[in-house]
C-alpha cells in the first residue's frame, strides 16, 4: 500500500542524471546539490505560493461581488441566477481538473498554471462585459475549466519538496487561500463602491494577465519527466534528502498497468471526499440554516465566518507544519480532523444554540484546516511521480463535485 514505482536506471542514465539539473531539482534531493538549483526550486516554491495567493486573492474579489452583479442583472430571479453561476462554475472545475490533471504530467505544470491564468483571464473580462444574464452564465464557464492553480501548485510542491517536509508545505499552502480569501472581498468592496461594479472584473482579469508574464519569466518547470524524459521515477514518498532511489527500485514504470494505479487513486479520493462532503455540507449549508433558526442575523454569521477562517488560517500556516515536523503520520492528522470534525458536530447536536455554535468554531476549525490540506499530501505519496499532475487534478474535480452537491 505505501510502495512506490521506479524505473531501474542504467549506467547511461545514471551519468547522465547527475548532470541534469532538472532531476536533481525534483527527485531525490540529494546532499549534493549545487547552490544554482537549490535556488531554483525555491523559486519554484515561491513564485507557486504567490500565483495562489494571488489567484484566490481575484476569486474572494470576485465570489463576494457575483451576488450583486446577479440581483442587477435579475431582479426578479437574482437567486436562481446566482444558483446558475454556481452550477456552471462548478461543471467546469469537474471537466477541467480530471483534463489539466493529465495535462501537467505530459506538457508540465508551467503549461497548466498558463493556461489557468490565461482561461481565467478571459473569463473575468466577459464578466466585466456582460450585460445580458445569459453572458454572465457563459463568462463562469472558461474561469471553471481552466482555474486549475490549486491542482497545479500542489504537483509543483510534490515535485520540489522533500517527503519530510512536504505535509507542512502543503498546510501552509491552504492557510493561503485564507489569506486571499480575506484580501479579496476586502478590495473588490472598495473598488466596486468606489469606481463601479464592472471595475472589480477588470482588476481580476489584470491580476491575471499580470501573472501569465510572471511565471513565464520566473517560474522553472518543475516535472521530472518533462526535464528528462529518460530519468528515474517515483513516489513522492521516495524522495528523501540525501537517499538515494536506485538502491529501491520496485518496478519498472512502463510495465506498471496505470489503469489499476488509476482506479486505486480514484478509490483513496473516495474515501478521502467522504469526511470532505460532510464538511461541505456543514460549511455551505448547515451553519448558515441553524444561525438563521435561532434568529441570528448576519453580523453574527459573518463573525462566525471570519472567525473560522482566522482560526483554520493559523492552524494551517503553524500548527499543522510544526506537528508534522514532529514525525505525525498523514495517516493520523486526518483520524484527529475527523474526530474533531465529529466532536464539533457533538457540540451542536448537543447545544443547538448561540452558545453551541460559539463553543464549536475553534473545533471546527481545526478539523477543517486538516480536511482541506492533509488529503492532498496523504494522496501525493501514494501516486508516482507520472500520475502527480493527474491525481491532484483527480482530487480538486472532486472537491468541485462535493461543492456542487453537498449543500443540495
């Protein structure tokens, strides 16, 4: 269950391994490496925590602001047509995550990240545009397929950071879109207020375009197997500081059949989005409805909101990295979430009341600061190095498909 899949390298290969950057870079992470390619793969890391925060910076702008641009455009039906928006933002993230999934394995994780800024560019400039309620339906539709930033950055951190290291990364990588998530809402108010509604939607698509040069210029191309196609691959689980994987070879790739390393990746996801769509369905529709049944307004939901993700940010970015630097397992991180996710729901089961909902936030939390990082690290060192990309897009189409049915 925890082996890995490598490809016995010759003499050739070997040679011609410790002469290429690119592998050193984003495989085994040997003692050995040279100054020049240490600062690549930070760069690499940076410019991917950058794009994120960026990105869910121009969504939390955006998502606060569609409620409004729906009522203007409908009056009468601004509700449904918010539902539509939704929906058809939701299908697109389903289509598009299991497609660039692929897409990052075979063209690289730079080509996805373009692509996604590039689609989501576009998208937001019809937004802007739009003046019909059926073109604000349509501009959702290039901004679902090719957003893939998230699927794209955790490849690019399976690919750049050690085993021992990379559950941490990936936590700080989700207290991120927290990060964003409270900036955008934040600027896109005052831009709206200040110059328009159609303003926020250009300052998005900027953002965007903004970012296309960016990673063009600074980004490296982080996949093993597009820098050199003939070196060794493994499981991110492999690749350790200073060990060396040709001592552990398991089994040659190309006699791997990847349609059963597929369905297994697709069975961990399903066990993985169980607790997932209980959280989705808590967060998107069972908080808000039991606020609202005990006669509690919206300063008091928007108080629990923002104290969640204040809490859920913290754990993320600090507690999750140091209890991982402590040498506990995914395994566990995600049986303590689950726990606490159950504790917490104990807690209003028991107290359905302000008090309840009060005492529940900072257990809640915690397990969804888990839930939301923790899978995509636990999955990543279960996948091999060619099916990274694939998995991780596997897994946010997914997270789509629990967003889109969970509160239903």
């Amino acid at each position: 269950g925890k082996g890995g899949f490598e490809m016995p390298m010759s003499p050739t290969a070997a040679r011609n391994r410790s002469r290429s950057p690119g592998t050193a870079l984003c495989s085994e992470r040997s003692s050995n490496v040279s100054p020049s390619q240490h600062v690549d793969r930070q760069m690499a890391i940076r410019v991917c925590l950058v794009a994120v925060t960026a990105d869910y910076c121009g969504v939390g702008m955006m998502r606060t602001l569609l409620p409004f641009y729906a009522k203007k455009m409908a009056p009468d039906s601004g509700a449904t047509l918010l539902g539509m928006l939704e929906t058809t933002y939701g299908i697109g993230q389903i289509i598009g995550a299991t497609f660039l999934g692929r897409v990052s394995d075979t063209h690289g994780r730079k080509t996805v990240l373009l692509l996604s800024f590039v689609g989501s560019a576009i998208g937001y400039a019809i937004t802007a545009a739009a003046t019909t309620p059926l073109v604000l339906v349509l501009s959702r539709l290039p901004v679902g397929l090719a957003k893939q930033t998230v699927a794209a950055a955790r490849a690019i951190l399976a690919d750049c950071v050690p085993r021992q290291k990379l559950s941490g990364m990936m936590s700080r990588l989700t207290s991120l879109f927290a990060v964003g998530y409270a900036i955008g809402p934040v600027v896109g108010g005052l831009l709206s207020e200040k110059y328009g509604d159609r303003v926020p939607a250009l300052a998005t698509c900027f953002l965007f375009l903004a970012l296309i040069p960016t990673t063009l210029v600074l980004l490296p191309e982080t996949n093993p197997l597009i820098l050199n196609p003939t070196s060794t691959t493994s499981t991110a689980q492999s690749r350790d500081v200073g060990q060396d994987i040709r001592g552990k070879q398991l089994l040659k790739e190309q006699l791997l059949d990847k349609t059963v390393v597929r369905r297994k990746i697709v069975g961990l996801i399903v066990l993985l989005m169980l607790p997932e769509f209980a959280v989705v369905s808590y967060a998107g529709t069972g908080l808000s409805t039991l606020v609202t049944s005990l006669g509690e307004g919206r300063t008091f939901l928007g108080a629990i909101n923002s104290g969640t993700a204040a809490v859920a940010a913290v754990t993320s970015g600090f507690i999750l990295p140091w209890v991982s630097a402590r040498r506990i397992s995914d395994r566990q991180m995600l049986t303590g979430g689950y726990l606490l996710f159950a504790l917490a729901s104990s807690i209003l089961a028991a107290l359905p009341s302000k008090t309840g909902v009060v005492y529940s936030l900072p257990v809640f939390a915690v397990a969804l600061s888990i839930c939301r990082s923790c899978p995509a690290t636990f999955l990543s060192k279960r996948t091999p190095i060619a099916m990274q990309g694939e998995a991780m897009g596997l897994l946010d189409s997914a997270s789509s498909l629990c967003r889109v049915f969970a509160p239903l």
